[in-house]
C-alpha cells in the first residue's frame, strides 16, 4: 500500500514551501538603474546545484557573435558588457540564480541602455551549454506575445504537442531562446516606444545565432492516449533539475529521481475528457539518464521513499512491466525501459495512467524519435 496520505503531507509540507518559493523567484532579476538591486537569499532548504562536470568547460573561444546596435531608439548602451562566470552569477541575480544554475550555464554577458527620461533597458546573454539548456528556461513560463525574431524561425523544426514559441513579450520584458542562448531584455518603463526598442535589440542579438531543434526528448510526449487523455501543450517543461521539476510538480524536498546534469526530463499535464470543473490534469514526468543503470537505480529510489510499502518483501526494487497503484490524488503508474523512466500521477482512471507511461517509452524508444531532417 502507499503511503498514507497524512504521513506524506507531514513530510513534504515544508518542502512545498520552499519549491513554491523558488519557483516565485524566477523572474525575479530586475537590476535596472531605477530599482536599485536587493539581495534575495535562496529559499529555505533550497540549495543551487552542484556543478556539474561539464561546467568548467569553456564556451566564449566557441560561441556566434553577438552584434548589439550602439543606440536604439532613444536608448545608447552605455558600457562594454559586464560578465559574471556561473560561479559568479549570484553577483548579478536577486534572488532567481537557482534557476539558471539548474541548467548547465556557462556564463553571462549583462548590457544596459540608458535614455533621458525614459527609463533603462537591461539585456541579459544567458550562454548554456547546449540549446536542450537554454529552452527549458524559455519553458518556465509559456505566456506572453510569441514573436517571430529571425528569418528562419518559421520553417524550424517543431514538435506536436510542443509550443513553438521562441520570443515571447509581456509587460516590457522579451523572454527568448536562440540556439545556446537564453536571452532577457527588460525596459523599466514599459510603453510603445520601449517596446519597439526591446523588440529591435532581441532581433539583432537572433541575427547571429543558429536556428536549434527543440529538445528530442519532448517528441516522445503523446499529444494523447487511446483513453481520452490530451496533452496541455501550454504548461509542457524540460528540465535536469529536482528544483525545477518541484516548481512545476512537486514531489519531495529531495532528490526522488536522481535528477542531473547529464540528465534531460520533462513534465506535461494531460486533461482526461470529458474535462471536469475543479478537477486538476494528471502528470507525465519522463526522464532519460546517461545510462540504464541510472535509471534503474532512481526508480528503486522513488519507490523507496514515495512507495516504501510497494518494495518491501521483495528480493528486488526494480519492475519488469508497468505497475500502478491507487495513492490520495488519483492513480499513478511508473516504469523504466532501458536508459528511460516514466511516471504518472493523478490520474482519473488505472488505464490512463499506465497507457500515458506506455506510450511515452514506446515512443522514446522509436530510433527516429525527435530526429532532425
């Protein structure tokens, strides 16, 4: 049997408080000259991730160049760039650096332009490691204006059941992933002028970038199941960390999955039809690890802590086929195949919930799953 509800909110109670806070903090990065920057400490029991191997690998000698414009509209960018290494990040972020040291950072190049009277642009060059890196942080938050910045976006590849948004505008602030880049460019004073200015500098800094596929992990989402399940497409995030992964769904204060940096996941909400007031969509997490043993070991973990009851008696932790089960908030399925790990939870009916895990290793395991023509 799982464990009981009562014991598990007893547990996980204080973590949830500091997942929702981290997730809070994200966007939380304004450095303008108008709003002077205070330092926010991490969330209580949060801690930024340990680098990763790769981390100290240089990018600079190999990265576009970036071409920003001297003056846009009223605005003169008024210094060369200030750069901050991803050990250093901590130096420019108020409070949100969790999040961009869950991916794999390399480092960061900050430009600000300044105008009479209207205000202060900041433009934050987010390098990651990989184009996988930058657009799970586009991921974090779907909504905004989609904008098309560069020539060739409209034929990029795109994946059904994945938005296809690369720029996305709101409220003075352009969110954009552009190959190894994640890109923010913030006006303090949002109006049509600023607005264009924003839009003017995100086009030059995608003029010289190369037009990257979104992560092959997500071709493997099913956009739905034969019970009646469909994908949110709006609410879809890849991710390599527990952090971000409690954000968007949380499961414990540690690290149930084993998540990395080597590690690539995603989570996606799927609506049972007919569609039910108040009732909220099930979750599909699916991870794929370095190798098939990582994977086998983090489902042994989460059985261990989530599922303790599932694993006693046995002479082993792992599962040879799909296994379900019934816990507070719906029925859950797990499973891992190979170097893959799916799990669903809160689902409305056992066949969901093992169909949406199914389906997902099925399609991960096709060799042309997110191939690149």
């Amino acid at each position: 049997m799982p464990m009981p509800c009562s014991r598990r909110l007893t547990r996980l109670l204080p973590a949830m408080v500091a997942a929702a806070a981290f997730a809070c903090s994200a966007e939380r990065t304004d450095t303008t000259a108008e709003t002077p920057a205070r330092r926010v400490p991490p969330p209580p029991g949060v801690a930024a991730p340990p680098p990763d191997s790769r981390a100290g690998e240089p990018l600079r000698a190999a990265q576009p160049a970036v071409s920003l414009p001297a003056t846009v509209g009223a605005w003169k960018r008024s210094a060369p760039a200030r750069t901050f290494a991803r050990q250093n990040i901590v130096e420019h972020m108020t409070g949100a650096a969790e999040l961009y040291l869950a991916y794999r950072l390399d480092h960061l190049d900050v430009y600000d332009y300044v105008s009479q009277g209207q205000g202060t642009i900041l433009v934050e060059l987010f390098w990651m490691t990989h184009s996988d890196d930058a657009f799970g942080l586009l991921s974090s938050d779907w909504g905004g204006e989609s904008l098309s910045l560069a020539p060739g976006w409209p034929r990029a590849l795109s994946l059904p059941g994945v938005p296809p948004h690369r720029a996305l505008y709101g409220a003075g602030l352009l969110r954009m992933w552009c190959d190894r880049l994640f890109v923010r460019v913030l006006a303090s004073r949002a109006s049509p002028a600023a607005r264009e200015a924003v839009i003017e500098i995100g086009r030059a800094v995608a003029a010289g970038q190369a037009v990257a596929p979104p992560p092959a992990l997500l071709a493997a989402l099913p956009a739905s199941v034969p019970s009646r399940v469909r994908l949110r497409a709006s609410r879809v995030r890849f991710l390599r960390s527990y952090l971000v992964l409690n954000s968007a769904y949380f499961l414990a204060s540690e690290n149930l999955l084993n998540l990395e940096a080597s590690a690539e996941a995603a989570v996606a909400p799927y609506d049972a039809l007919p569609l039910m007031a108040g009732r909220t969509p099930g979750q599909l997490i699916l991870a794929r690890y370095e190798t098939a043993d990582k994977a086998g070991r983090a489902l042994s973990h989460f059985r261990e802590v989530y599922l303790p009851e599932s694993v006693r008696g046995t002479a082993g932790s792992g599962v040879d086929a799909t296994a379900s089960t019934h816990i507070e908030n719906g029925w859950m399925a797990y499973r891992s195949s190979g170097r893959a790990l799916a799990l669903a939870f809160e689902c409305r009916t056992r066949e969901q919930a093992r169909l949406l895990v199914e389906e997902a290793l099925r399609r991960l395991e096709k060799p042309d799953v997110g191939r690149v023509e």
